[in-house]
C-alpha cells in the first residue's frame, strides 16, 4: 500500500485552522510576554507634572505591562480661557518597565491658569491591557 499524499492547499488551510484554534497567528508580530500598558507618569520624585525648572508641564509615559510597547503619541491639551491648545508628541517604543525621556510641553502663550490634560496612546494603535488609565490632568496656577 503507498502512502496517499494531501494536496499543498488543503495543508495550508489545516495549517491556519490549527493555529487560529490555538490562538496563534500565520503572520505580524506577536506579543509572546504579554500586553503593554502605557500610562502617563510625573518625573520621578516630582509630586506635579509641571516643573519650575523646565517652565512647562514635563511628563514621561511608562510602559506599567509585561509585553513591550511599539512607538506611539502622546495628547497634551492646554484648556485656556481663549480655548484649547493641542500638541501632540512622539513616543518611542518602551519595554515592559520602561519609562520615555521626558516630554516638556510648551505652556501656551499668556496663560496664567490651565488645566492640562495628558493622553497617552492618544490615537489608540495599541492594544493594551488596561485602556482605563491612558489620561490624566492637572490644574497649573503660574
């Protein structure tokens, strides 16, 4: 008796159907150790995000997850008596643990008060396993 032999088609389509079942995926990049989470964060030791030293609010973004985080953008919103100032800044991909150089967002020009409110992973590209903590704000009084 010979060994019958599949046809090339129908191995693939087992091939993807048993990893599609195991939760697997036939191409991309997979994130083995685990989901990131990133969250906006003071500089260490500081108990307010804005800093005399710098002038302007300075914030970090942590990755608080177990699987690493790819570039994203950070949201920082001025909310102004004349109305909202937008500013949007680059991340670069963090490691589980890791903690971004600092941003310094520039105050608006001739606020004197303003609530700040900081967003990480603003345009939600990332898959995080906690979506809930992505924002946070402050009031600044200069």
């Amino acid at each position: 008796m010979t060994p019958k032999t599949l046809p090339s088609a129908l191995l693939l389509f087992a091939s993807i159907a048993l990893l599609t079942a195991c939760g697997g995926s036939s191409g991309g990049s997979d994130n083995a150790g685990g989901a990131a989470d990133l969250a906006p964060a003071k500089a260490p030791g500081a108990s307010f995000y804005y800093s005399t030293a710098a002038g302007a609010p300075v914030i970090h973004v942590v990755n608080q997850g177990t699987g690493a985080a790819p570039a994203s953008t950070l949201t920082v919103v001025f909310s102004t008596f004349s109305g909202d100032v937008v500013n949007e800044f680059p991340v670069p991909a963090l490691a589980p643990g890791e903690m971004s150089p600092p941003i310094v967002a520039p105050l608006p020009v001739g606020s004197s008060s303003t609530q700040v409110r900081m967003t990480v992973d603003s345009r939600s590209e990332i898959a995080e396993s906690d979506e809930t903590n992505n924002e946070d704000s402050e009031t600044l009084l200069i």
